[in-house]
C-alpha cells in the first residue's frame, strides 16, 4: 500500500491535479497507484523480451 500511496502522490504532485478528499483517497490511490503500477511493470516486461530477443539474434 505504501508503493501505492507513492506514485500516487509522485503523480498528483509531478502533474498538479487537485488532491482527493480524504474518504476518496485511498480509492485514488488503488485506482491511480494500480495503473501507474501495472503500466511500469508493463513497459519493464516488454524491454525485457525486447533485449532477451534482441540477445538471442533473432
């Protein structure tokens, strides 16, 4: 939950977007952390296959 509550305050304090209420912020923390979470592990997994395809000449 703390990674979470990381890239969600890296994200609000980098973009300038308004901050939750209170009782929403731990929505927007599962819902904004939860993307930028998933879209880094995505970009790591697709480098990785990238380099791994690139190193086996194919």
């Amino acid at each position: 939950m703390k990674l979470l509550a990381w890239l969600t305050e890296t994200f609000i304090a980098t973009f300038g977007i308004t901050r939750p209420r209170p009782e929403q912020q731990r929505t927007a923390q599962f819902l904004i952390g939860g993307f930028l979470l998933a879209v880094i592990l995505l970009v790591a997994a697709v480098t990785t296959f990238l380099l791994f395809e690139i190193h086996a000449g194919h």
